[in-house]
C-alpha cells in the first residue's frame, strides 16, 4: 500500500470526469447503471461532450518511485488515462522517493509552463510549497491522495476513503462471523504502518464496524507494507493464536507474504480479507482454494481519474454528470468490497503486487 499517506474505491464515474471506455487493466471506475429518473429528461448542460477533443492541454505528472506495486499502478493508470486524448501531451517527470529531487522535478514543470499539474507526492507536507509555487504561478495542482495541507496548494484533491477501507473490511467480516453464530471470535489486524494517520484511520474504521456485530480485534501488529514484514508478523500471530476466526491484512502487497506463513503453518480455520484490491489477490479469490475470500479496494485508478479531471480544468470545463460548471474541489473515493462473486467484475482494474 501506499507508504505515507495512503488506498479505496471504484465507484467514481468514467463518465462524470468525461470520460470514454475504461482503458482496460487500469483506469477510470465503472459504477452500476444508473436507474433512469421518471419525469422528463433534463436538457443538454454545457458540459456535455466533454470526449470531443477540445483545446490542446500539456499535463505535467509527478509520482514516487514504483517500489510497490500500488506505486507502480499509480504512473502506469496515469499515461494510459492520458493516451485516451488526443488533445492531451502528458509530461512525466522521473518518479523519484527523494523529496528534494520530486520538488526540482516540479519546478521544472512549473518552469516549462506545463497547463495543468497532477502530484502524488512523496509527503505532502513537504512538498507542500511547491505545489503552493504553482497554484500561484497559475499552474492549477490536481492533489493525489497523499494531500497538501494547505488548501491553497491545489486546485482539486483526488484520493481515497481509508476510514471507509476499514468500515468494508469490518463490515464484511463481523456479517460473515455473525451468520455463521460466532460469538466471541479471534479476530486480527496486520496493519501497514502504525503509526501513519492513513493506518489509525483504517485501523479506527475497522474497530468502529465491528463494533455495530458486538465483536472487536482481539490483536494487532502493523507488517510495514513489506512482503517479508508480510511474512514474519504472520508467522508471530499465528504461533501467538492457536485459534483464529478472522484476520484483515491491510495491504495486498504484504498480502503475499502474510499468505506464504498461512501456507507454511498449515492453518486454514479461518478466512482473511486483504487491502487495496491487487490482481494477484483477486484471482487467489477466485480460485477459491485458501484463506483468501475478500479485499477491500484502495484504488490506484485514482491516477487515471487525476488526469481526466486535469484535462477538464486546463479546459475550462465541469462534469458532465454534474450541473456544476467547474470540477469539485475535493472528491473521495469509495471502498468496495471483493468477493468471488464479483472478482472477474474488477479484475481488469487491478495492480500486479
């Protein structure tokens, strides 16, 4: 998952931010079909046709270096959003995890007087005035994820619901625990980093969810988003608990070597559901053949949905979904729950961890 401020949601409308047909295996977010309002149809707004090419934009990105596989899906959605348009020259700078090197990298797009800019930052409250330096150089920001904390910083902030990655995975497994009659289940949390707001978010979602079923964590350790961090805490709870009835893992990535301790153990008496919505998890759900019945999604498509919106305020335009003329300020994604009845539905979205 994403290190510093992180993941969740695919309900965000390709069609709202303008744009076409999903980019198949990253971008926009394809909502359930909207029931059609009785009464008569509202007339044509200003917005519509928003796919046309229309005024060429130069749209500068910048990201962090892909040393994750959340990470790595963020640049990748990016420059596939961007080939949809042809009115559209998308300018990546080098990823980078050295903040020094992320600010030159946006100077840099300031300087070559880029029209829109799109920053997932390293740390947003170091980069901060950066971004603030081209709001002010009138290069409006498009803010992923990790936010700027001054809101003068950017133009418009897209990223998702961590507290409601927690609600779903609680959720999901204080309903399962209940229709099975559980009372009093061993439940575990394999957090990211503990001490990141993104973490105590999911973590406080979580507990708060539970608590509607009566039940509550029992133990939890935060795994540091590494596979084998993944592996070794996996490997301490498990020897700590010799029955378990549910364990939320809050990171595809670590996911992988949380699953290779389950697997060495030998334990299945219990389910898991993992965090962020990676490909590799979908299909192990899909196949049904261990512990594995769930992930809640942090969406790296955020990227792709950063560019689209990029290009709609270089363009002076709203959504075309919307009765509003401009984009929102702020739009948080939701947090959907996958299960094999619908992994082949959001495969296609999916990151390689």
């Amino acid at each position: 998952m994403d290190k510093n401020v992180a993941r969740r949601g695919f309900l965000f409308s390709g069609a709202a931010l303008g744009a076409g047909a999903l980019v198949s295996a990253c971008t926009s977010n394809e909502p359930a079909a909207t029931p059609q309002a009785s009464g008569p149809a509202a007339a044509p707004t200003a917005n519509s046709g928003n796919d046309a090419p229309g005024e060429k934009v130069v749209i500068g990105f910048s990201a962090p270096a892909a040393d994750h596989g959340w990470i790595a899906a963020i640049s990748k959605n990016a420059a596939e959003a961007a080939k949809q348009y042809s009115d559209v020259e998308f300018k990546p700078v080098e990823p980078t995890n050295d903040i020094n090197q992320q600010i030159s990298a946006v100077e840099s797009l300031i300087q070559a007087k880029v029209n829109v800019l799109v920053i997932l930052p390293n740390d947003g409250q170091q980069l901060n005035q950066v971004a603030r330096q081209a709001m002010d150089a009138g290069v409006p920001v498009v803010n992923v994820d990790r936010v700027f904390p001054d809101k003068l910083s950017y133009r418009a902030w897209i990223g998702g619901d961590n507290y409601g990655m927690g609600v779903a995975a609680g959720h999901h497994i204080g309903k399962k625990l209940k229709d099975k009659g559980v009372s009093n289940p061993v439940i575990l949390e394999i957090q990211g980093i503990a001490t990141l707001p993104l973490t105590q978010d999911r973590s406080k979602g979580f507990a708060d969810a539970l608590k509607t079923y009566g039940f509550a964590v029992t133990a939890q350790q935060d795994a540091k988003f590494t596979v084998e961090s993944g592996t070794q805490v996996a490997s301490n709870l498990l020897q700590a608990h010799k029955k378990i009835d549910a364990i939320w893992n809050h990171d595809d990535d670590q996911g992988i070597g949380v699953l290779a301790a389950i697997k060495e153990a030998g334990r299945d008496e219990f389910f898991m559901v993992g965090g962020a919505g990676s490909a590799n998890a979908m299909r192990d759900i899909q196949a049904d053949s261990g512990v594995l019945k769930a992930t809640v999604t942090y969406p790296p498509t955020m990227a792709a949905s950063a560019i689209k919106i990029a290009r709609l305020i270089a363009q002076g335009k709203g959504m075309s979904d919307l009765l509003e003329q401009q984009v929102p300020q702020s739009i948080t994604l939701a947090s959907e729950t996958i299960t094999k009845d619908n992994a082949a539905q959001y495969l296609p979205l999916g990151f390689e961890s």
